[in-house]
C-alpha cells in the first residue's frame, strides 16, 4: 500500500482533496490514530498496547496493526523465546505523521471547535 496518494488532476486543489480523501480513508476509523498516540512514547507488545487501549478485541487490533504496518506507519518486530512476542514501534513516518496530528489537536482545541471528549487524542497523550 505505502504512504502514496492517489492521481488526481494537476491542479492544487484536487490533489489536496485527494490527500484528505486519502486520510479520511486510512485513518479514519476508530483505531488508528489511537493506537499512533499510543505507540507516541516507544515500542509496546501487543497485550501491552491492548490494554493501553481499553475495548479493542484482538482482532480488530491485529487487523488495525497489520493496516499501519503496510502503509509504513508501525513496524512489527518478532521476538523468539520460549513464547513468541512481537513488540510495535512508530516508524519514523508514524512519528512524524504522529507530530502532525498532535498539532491538528492542538489546533482543534484553541478554536473550540470540537469538545474535549472529542478530540483525535487522548488528554493523557496530548497533555505531555
């Protein structure tokens, strides 16, 4: 999948429209940026960062990691040992990607434009 856009007309305000359309779609669901904010403050294993979410099931976890894994955003490292244990980190794109919505949040909530209980992170992320 990768981090590209899809071809738009040349003109700006297309392709920028296709940028938001592109967004909407990849990390737009209820998962997503929640699990970046989490993975924000460094690698987790998979029970870890299911707890850390609260009411995930482990499918759709594993079905939202493999999503951000593919598109280059978190990377997946397998740790052999008695038992099988996989730690996930932000790449470096989720990193900044990570930066870029925290400053949307931030945005968000010196307008007022969306309540507190609404906005894209968790208070306990974006308060650090």
């Amino acid at each position: 999948m990768g981090l590209c856009v899809e071809s738009y007309a040349d003109e700006p305000e297309t392709a920028e429209l296709g940028s938001v359309h592109w967004m909407a779609r990849e990390l737009g669901d209820k998962w997503s940026l929640p699990i970046l904010s989490r993975l924000s403050t460094g690698p987790l294993r998979f029970l870890q960062l299911k707890r850390a979410l609260g009411p995930v099931s482990q499918r759709m976890l594993t079905r939202t990691l493999k999503k951000l894994e593919q598109l280059g955003l978190v990377s997946r490292t397998p740790h052999l040992g008695p038992s099988l244990q996989v730690t996930y980190e932000l790449t470096r794109s989720g990193q900044t990607l990570y930066h870029a919505v925290r400053l949307l949040n931030t945005w968000l909530a010196k307008h007022e434009l969306a309540p507190q209980e609404n906005v894209i992170l968790e208070d306990a992320i974006v308060s650090r």
